[in-house]
C-alpha cells in the first residue's frame, strides 16, 4: 500500500486525486495553500468513494507535514501561462513557488519519488532535481504520455479506428518544443507512415503540437486537465505497482541524444525505482536538429532560475 501526496488541489490536481482513489493504492493527501479547498474536495471524494466503491483514504491539508513519509509525490502547483505573459515571467513566477515546494518535499518526504507536472515543464522539473537534492532517478516530469496521447487520438480519428490500437511516441521539450514521432507510432503494430500519407502526418503531428493552446482558446478561461491527470496517473500506477512500463517522460539526460545536464522527453523504463532506464532511439536529422533546438530553448530557461 502506497502514500501519495498531489500538491495543488486545482483542476489537474484533483482530478488526478479522484483517478488515483479510483485505482485504491492506500492513502492520498492534497495539499494546497487555499484554506479549505483541498479539504473541502478531499471530502467530496471520499463520499463518492461509498458510492464507486473505493475505499481510498483522501486526506486534505494546507500543513505540508502532512505528506510525511510518502512514497510518492506529484507537484501541480503553480501559474498557468496567461495572455500577456512572457515565458520569463512564467519561469519566475513558478520557480519561486515550486522551490518552496521542492524544500518542502526535501524536509518530510526525504524518500520520495517525484512527478513535476508544473510548466515550464521540463525547467520546473530540473529545478525540483536540484532544489530537493535527490538523485535525477528519483524525479521526472509528466509530459510525452499527454502529448503522445493528444497524437494518438488524432491519429484515431483520421484513421475512425479504436484509440486502443494506436500506440503513440512523442520526445523533446513539453509543449511547441515537442518531437512527435511517426516512425516509432503504431496502430495495431503497423507503422504510421505505412497508414497515411506524409502530409496527412505533418497535419497531425501539427496539431499535437498545438494540442494544449487550442484547448485553452475554446475554453476561455483555464486549460486541460482531464488528459493531463490521466497521463500523470498512468505514470504513477507504473511507479506504484513496479510494473516497468515503457513511457516517455521529462528525464535527467547524461549524454543520451547528444544531451547533457538537463531533463527532456525521451522514452524511459518506469518503476518503483523511479527511471530505471532510458531508452535511445535513431532519429532522422531533422529530428535531430529540432531536439537540438528544443535543448537550446531548455537550457536558456534553467539560465533564469535561482536555485
């Protein structure tokens, strides 16, 4: 039996707080600086809990205490990119609530294995790595499961088949940073340029692409969060149950892809150990220099942290 903490009790966390007691792996906590909110969601979830018939303990808190001696932690905290707003300010802004955050995960769950799910994505998460002091294993970000699953459900609908067959890889830098991969995409095993036409895949994977803005300009106000939760739970039950699956994630990159010194989506081997593998894949050139570019971009924003 597990003890998850989900820090930020807003639309991703409390949705992935609702996946995770679905799946009953033992006690949750939310944690939130708003009096209220996460005890007040906390509740609700645990009264639903009698009618789906879970029996997950949900325990909400502003006293970050509370999440002592978990085995697994996942940060929601933090801004969402407003109009007007530059990445710097985001980076700014996040960071200073992130680090907070980091120290405290560092002081009572020394232990702990960390998702960073707060943007940008894969600065937050190098920032987390250096601020907690645990090994680059021990944390990672959530980001090609969302983008491979925004990928996959496109290819599904340009194909009108079941988004059950289509297994998607997508690497690089979260959001426009991104790398979808067609030649390492499947539908039922049968490679995706064997299926549809180059332009029909450049439309797509340009869509994937903006998968995130285009839900954000339909909604108005807020943005995605019931793929995100979804993509961070997967992640979690392969961490939680061992089960060594094979799924792309933000990692601490040591010369893998000709990077070195920062965290990028690539295809990992997830388990209770955290990363316990990457996997390098052969890329075309192009592939290569948009990585290439991504890293650049990556490396600029770890540049404006103050760790």
């Amino acid at each position: 039996m597990a003890k998850i903490s989900v820090i930020g009790a807003g639309n991703v966390g409390a949705t992935t707080v609702q996946r995770l007691a679905e799946l009953e792996p033992g006690e949750i906590v939310m944690t939130d600086i708003v009096e209220g909110l996460p005890q007040g969601k906390a509740l609700d979830l645990m009264q639903a809990g009698a009618i789906n018939g879970y029996d997950t303990r949900v325990t909400g808190t502003n006293d970050y205490a509370d999440i002592a001696d978990s085995d697994l932690v996942i940060i929601t905290a933090g801004i969402a990119r407003k109009p007007g707003m530059s990445r710097e300010d985001l980076i700014k802004t996040n960071s200073k609530i992130i680090g907070e955050v980091s120290r405290n995960i560092a002081k009572y769950a020394p232990n702990s294995i960390v998702i960073n799910v707060t943007n940008p994505l894969d600065i937050i998460t190098y920032e987390v790595m250096k601020t907690t002091g645990f090994e680059p294993k021990k944390v990672f970000g959530m980001s090609g499961v969302l983008d491979a699953g925004r990928f996959a459900s496109f290819i599904a609908e340009e194909l009108k088949c079941s988004k059950k067959d289509v297994e998607a890889m997508v690497i690089g830098g979260h959001g426009d940073l991104m790398v979808p991969l067609p030649q390492y995409t499947t539908v039922s095993g049968v490679p995706l340029p064997e299926l549809l036409s180059d332009e029909t895949i450049a439309k797509l994977v340009e869509r994937t692409v903006n998968g995130g803005a285009e839900i954000v300009e339909l909604l108005k106000q807020g943005s995605a969060f019931y793929a995100p939760s979804a993509a961070i739970v997967r992640m979690a039950e392969a961490v939680i149950k061992d089960s060594k699956r094979i799924l792309p994630a933000s990692a601490y990159l040591e010369g893998q892809y000709g990077q070195e010194g920062i965290y990028f989506g690539v295809p990992v081997k997830l388990g209770a150990n955290g990363i316990e593998e990457i996997l390098e894949l052969k890329l075309d050139e192009n592939q290569y220099e948009t990585l290439r570019n991504s890293s650049e971009t990556i490396r600029k924003g770890i540049s404006q942290l103050e760790i």
